[in-house]
C-alpha cells in the first residue's frame, strides 16, 4: 500500500441506553496549554473555554494566569463570569465567594474603562440578586449602558444567577436575541460538517515486486550458448559456400531483428495472466476476511454511491449490474488497503465516493473498460512477428543444408550439434529476453499507474479535507446554537405552563445524548451531538415541573416530548452510576412510580488523546450537561422535601456585600 498521510446502532426505550451511530475527536489544540505558556496565552485560552461554554476549565486556566501575575480589570471581568457560570448563588463554595468579595473591593484600583464598568455592574447584580428585597431598577439600567460585548456576556453566562423580576425584565431580550442567532450562519448546512469522520489518508496498490531476477541470471548463459552454435553454424556453413551462406546470414539476421522487435511488443509487454477490471487489477478477497464487518460496509458502501453517482441515461439498477465486477473489484481493493487497522468506514467513504464518480466519468468518456483493449496487441504485429520467425526458421535450415553439403566427414556431424545448440539455446534465452521484459513492462506500468491513482486520490482527499475544514462549525458557534436551543425551549415552556420567571424559585436544564446519536469534540472540549434529549426542571412553590424533548441539533427540530409534574416530597432520592465502560447514569426515585433513569453522558475514556486526563474531560462534559447544578438541586430536594424552599428563600441568603 501506498500512504499519503465504530459505529454501534442500538435501539433504545426513552430514557435508557444511548446508541453511538459514529464519533470523531478533531485534532485541534485551540484548548492546549504549553507548560510553559505565559500568563497572557494561559489567560486567552481561558477566556475562549469561557465563551465556548466551558466554564469550569476556564475558571481554572484564568486563576492560573491571574496567580502568576497576570491581572486587571478585564481578566477579573472573565474570571468573575468563570466562577459564575452555570452555577447558582448557592452552588459556590465559601471560599469561592470570598474571594469575590476580595475581587469587588479591587474594581476601585482599575482604571476606568468598558471592563471596569461591567465588573462593576456585575458584582451589583450579585449583591442585588442576594437580598430579598433589593431593588433592581438601577443596576438594570447600569446594565443596559454597557457595550453590547459586556452586556451580552453577563446575561449569557449569570443565566442561571438571574431570577425572579429582573430575569423577567431582561428575558424578552435574551428570547429575541435567541431567536434571531439561533440560524444564524448558516446552521442547517454546516452542522453536519463537526460530526463528520476525520478522513483518512489516500492509498493505492504498490506495483507487485519483479519476478524476472532468476531469468535474468540465466539470460547472459543462453545467449553465450545461442551466439557460439550460432558462429560455429555460420562457420561450417561460410567454409562450405560462402556466397550462399553469406546471403543467408542476412536473411537471418533480417527476419530475427524483425521478430525480435515485433515479438517485444506482443509477448514482451501484452499481460500474460491476471484480470483487469476497468482501469485496476482485480482483487481477489480473501475468503477469511471476505464476510467480515469492515469489508462488508466497504462492500454496501460502494453499492450505496454507485447507485446515486449513475451515467446519464442508466436507471441505479441497473448500473449496479452493468459494473459489479468493476464494484466488486474495488471493493476487495479498498477493503485490502485499510484493514490493517482498525478503522470505521466513514472515514474511507470520501474515496469511495470519489471512485464511484471516477467510474461515471470514465463510463462517459468511454474508458471504464479500455484497460484490456489499450494492452491488446494489433494484428498486423502478430503477423509479422509469425512470418518473421518463419523465415528465421528457414534460413537456419538453409544455413544448416549449406553446412552439411561439404564432403567431409566430422562437418555434418558438428553442423547438427551447432543447429540443435543454436534453437535450444535460442528458444531459452529469447523466452527469457521476453519475460524479462515483460516485468520490466509490467513494473513500469504498474508503478506509474500507482502514482496516477495515489496523485489523483490525494487531490480528492485534500479536496474533501478542504470543504470539512471551510464548513466545519467552529465551538463557539456549536455552543452559541446549543444556547440559543436551550432558551428557545424554556420560553416555550413558560408559555406551555404560563409562567413568569417571578413564578419560579430557580430552574435548571440537563443535555444528555439522545437514544441514538454521532458526537464530536476537538481536544479539551465537551461531547456535543447531533441530537440531544433536553430536560427542563422548573421549581416553583408548588412542586417541579419538568419537560423533556428529544432534540435535531441541524435543524432545531424537536418529537418525543414529555411532560410530569410532581410534588417536592414525591421525589425520594437520587442516585448516579458512574462506569467507566458505559457512561453516567442518574436515577429519580418517586414515591408514587418506577425509578427513572436517566443517561448523562457515554463513556469516553477510548477516546482521549494521550494528552488528555481523563477525570478532566469527564468533568468537563458533565459540566457542559448541566450535570452538576441539576444533580445537587434533585439531591437537595429529595433530602429536603418542601423544607428545600425556605432553605433557597432569597431571605435566608447572607447578602453579598461589595467591598469598598
């Protein structure tokens, strides 16, 4: 082979098992951090896992960046969102709030500036959201005066910080800012672009080695042998007559240059076994691997694009038949070439394709099956090369009637020994002669059309390489959707219950892969599908309504939605199943119905990079689910019972108290 460089179905009852349809880790290092990275390069990826929707690692890296000295009102602005984001006032640590309070005492050392400003608004939405009473009015009009950068990331990412009527005050914008991004850039035509295989480097089929060493070897002794009967014949036959075997000499010589130079071009470089298909050699599959998996999908795979890549004029049928040796050979090819390792078939189907369409196209131009044709020899080359060994044979018999008409004794005897030598010897090294030269032909052929193939499959796979990489959505884009999906579905809840953010004490909102989905992510990043099972919990005073839907990541298409309603007491307990082999699993116990589970995340540890820590990616995608907030608030409930309201009463909050 020549180089240039799992799918799992599973049908799933609602709210069990999950089904991975195919999965890829682009190799990006948009989230790496040197070990020696500055604090400003520590800081900036931070602030990009910030706006990507990772909050949690860019809470970390920021911390890093400001401990080594990095530091001032903008990097305080990004790190005070990091410690905020999908979180509540009471999911922060008390540490964690204390140095919030540190921080809010440093906004007066700043000079003043857009950063310094929304620093300021946002430790005043902080302390205003923590007293029961507090009023609202001015640090919303504080708010609205910021520049739409800092005014769009407060509200982002202090979503679930934001209750109550000043959430219902800025919730109309937040919905139209929603509805207006949520398609933006050209969503439902990028989006199958991120879960797209990485495809794999073009190969082709390496020349076979040469045959011709033994023959090789043997040709210098025959032709010695050949040119000595030869001379002696000529000899015995120039002593006997010389006009005459003079004249026969040339004949000869004539006729064997001539069958010589014809026969090259029809035994020396016509193929003399093998089977062409096309524009390849055949390949024969080998029985053992013939039905496996891989060869199999490589198989339906080719019949899948030749039925939707057909000539002009040919129904899919039938162009199936008309190129099933062409189609089988291939596919014994493709399955040959990449099954030393083990690989999924999505990411050989960009050549397939490419070859599907290779052969409508030379099907069109008429060179499908011109393989056989362009290698036969012309007839009129057979001819003369027959006649030309035909007048050779009768000059050597002349040559050896002149040699044996002398009278003397020993002359016949050494004419039939020289005669016998000269075609034995003849016919040997002219075999070999030809099969050497048959190799070389063949070598030369094959090797060239080689690096035709591999030159032409390589443009293909820069070629679709290239589209993957120009349509590919970028992660602040895939989460920028995802938002946008999220608060498109809370609205319509609202509506659905006639709500008000004033009617609810929090809410909180799991993402969780759907019963069959492919995933993606680049290194460092989240798990992010192509669909998704959104889950709404929203708590008011009179217990939890939650609302489930499965979502179609392209087109924001939703089915399968489900509403309940329950009571706090009816919530006995919560549990998560952590397996390394499966995934995250959490698990609703009501007092009136069957436990309920529910799936997190699948696992991932054969996934990571050799780069990447394992606990910290599962963090990461459990962060990015909502995993976290949803867990503790069901936890606290189920604990608590209806003793959980007074416990999450803004009243019984310890007001934040800015510094200074």
């Amino acid at each position: 082979m020549s180089h240039s460089d799992g799918a799992t179905y599973n049908s799933a009852a609602h709210d069990s098992t999950v089904g991975i349809q195919a999965e890829t880790v682009h190799n990006s290092n948009v989230y790496f951090v040197h070990p020696h990275a500055s604090p400003q390069e520590k800081y900036r990826v931070g602030v990009r896992l910030l706006e990507d929707g990772i909050p949690s690692r860019a809470r970390e890296i920021i911390t890093d960046a400001i401990a080594h000295g990095y530091d001032g009102a903008e990097v305080r602005f990004h790190w005070v969102l990091a410690v905020l984001g999908a979180r509540t006032y009471h999911d922060l640590t008390t540490e964690e709030v204390q140095r919030l309070h540190y921080t809010s005492g440093l906004v007066r050392t700043y000079a003043e500036d857009e950063w310094t400003e929304a620093l300021r608004v946002t430790f005043g939405l902080l302390a205003v959201l923590t007293t029961a009473s507090g009023e609202t009015g001015p640090v919303r009009k504080q708010l609205q005066a910021l520049p739409l950068r800092q005014h769009n990331a407060i509200l982002r990412h202090l979503d679930l910080m934001l209750t109550g009527g000043l959430k219902d005050d800025l919730w109309a914008e937040t919905r139209e800012r929603a509805r207006a991004e949520r398609f933006g850039n050209d969503r439902s035509r990028r989006v199958w672009a991120y879960f797209a295989p990485s495809p794999i480097g073009a190969r082709a089929v390496l020349p076979r080695p040469s045959t011709a060493a033994a023959a090789k070897a043997a040709l210098p002794v025959r032709t010695a042998l050949f040119a000595v009967s030869s001379m002696l014949l000529l000899a015995l036959a120039l002593l006997a007559d010389p006009v005459e075997a003079t004249v026969e000499l040339l004949v000869a010589l004539g006729a064997g240059l001539t069958a010589a130079r014809a026969g090259a071009l029809w035994w020396g470089q016509e193929p003399r076994s093998g089977l062409t298909s096309g524009t390849r050699t055949q390949h024969i599959p080998d029985p053992a691997s013939a039905q496996n998996g891989f060869t199999k999908s490589v198989r339906h795979s080719f019949d899948h694009y030749f039925s939707v890549r057909t000539p002009y004029g040919f129904a899919p049928d039938a162009w199936l038949d008309h190129t099933a040796e062409v189609r089988g050979s291939l596919a014994a090819e493709i399955a040959d070439l990449y099954r030393e390792r083990r690989i999924e078939v999505d990411r050989v189907a960009w050549l397939i394709r490419y070859l599907a369409e290779d052969a409508r196209n030379r099907y069109s131009d008429g060179t499908l099956f011109g393989d056989h044709r362009e290698n036969r020899t012309p007839a009129r080359t057979k001819v003369l090369t027959v006649v030309a060994l035909a007048i050779l044979g009768i000059a050597a018999l002349t040559a050896f009637g002149t040699a044996v008409s002398a009278a003397a004794a020993p002359r016949p005897l050494w004419a039939v020994l020289a005669t016998l030598g000269a075609a034995w010897s003849g016919h040997a090294a002219a075999s070999l002669w030809l099969k050497v030269r048959r190799e070389e032909h063949r070598l030369a052929r094959e090797t060239q059309k080689c690096t035709e193939q591999l030159t032409a499959r390589q443009i293909a796979h820069q070629r679709w390489q290239s589209l993957l990489d120009a349509t590919r959505p970028s992660e602040r884009e895939m989460e920028t959707w995802l938002a946008c999906d999220k608060t498109a579905f809370v609205d319509e809840a609202l509506r659905h219950y006639r709500l008000t953010w004033r009617d609810l004490i929090t809410h909180t909102i799991l993402v969780a892969p759907a019963p069959s989905y492919k995933r993606g992510r680049v290194r460092g990043g989240p798990w992010r599908y192509s669909h998704y099972v959104f889950r709404l919990f929203l708590f008011t005073q009179d217990g939890i309504r939650e609302i489930s839907a499965e979502f179609n990541f392209s087109d924001a298409t939703r089915k399968n939605e489900h509403r309940s309603n329950y009571r706090f007491d009816a919530l006995s307990s919560v549990q998560v199943t952590e397996n390394a082999d499966v995934g995250y699993d959490l698990e609703l116990f009501l007092t009136n119905g069957p436990a309920r589970k529910i799936r997190v995340k699948d696992a991932d540890a054969h996934q990571l990079a050799p780069d990447e820590n394992s606990q910290e990616i599962s963090e990461i995608n459990l962060s990015s689910a909502g995993f976290t907030h949803t867990f503790r608030l069901l936890e606290g409930i189920a604990a608590d019972g209806k003793g959980w309201i007074e416990r999450h009463s803004p009243s019984n909050l310890t007001p934040f108290q800015i510094v200074g």
